[in-house]
C-alpha cells in the first residue's frame, strides 16, 4: 500500500486502541471531557473512571467510535462514486 495524505489518518487509526480513538474524536470534537460528560448528563468523576485505560471502553464509549467509523467510511465511498 502507498501512503498517501489522505490514507495516512486511516493507517494512524487502525494503530490506535479504542481508548486512544476515543480520545482523537473528543480531541477533533473540541470537546473536553468534562464538556462531554455535561452533554450526556453524567457526572464527570463517573465518566472518567467508565474510561480508565486499565478498563475496557464503555460500550456508549465504543459507539462513538463506531458511529464516527461508519460515517467516514460513508463518507469516502460517496465521495468516491462523485469523481467517477
């Protein structure tokens, strides 16, 4: 495979663990995580212990994940079938 600029972000993600992509989407969200838990209406002490790295993800946590995987990947295949 060639790397490019525009795979290069893919190939870093695919290298990440859960915990470190979930922390890149709050990071690209402009979200801290204190932000995020006020939007969720948890309390911060509670989201941060859910996403202690000794622990697994969340499955709300891995969701996210999912989700934003899904939608770029979406993304890309529409953005692929317009320059044909």
């Amino acid at each position: 495979m060639v790397i490019t600029p525009k795979n290069l972000k893919d190939l870093t993600l695919l290298k990440m663990t859960d915990h470190q992509k979930f922390k890149a989407l709050l990071d690209e969200s402009g979200l801290s995580r204190e932000d995020f838990a006020n939007e969720m209406g948890i309390k911060f002490t509670s989201m941060t212990n859910q996403l202690a790295p000794a622990k697994d993800l969340p499955k709300w946590a891995k969701s996210v994940i999912i989700f934003h995987e899904r939608w770029e990947e979406k993304k890309k295949n529409n953005s692929d079938e317009s320059s044909v």
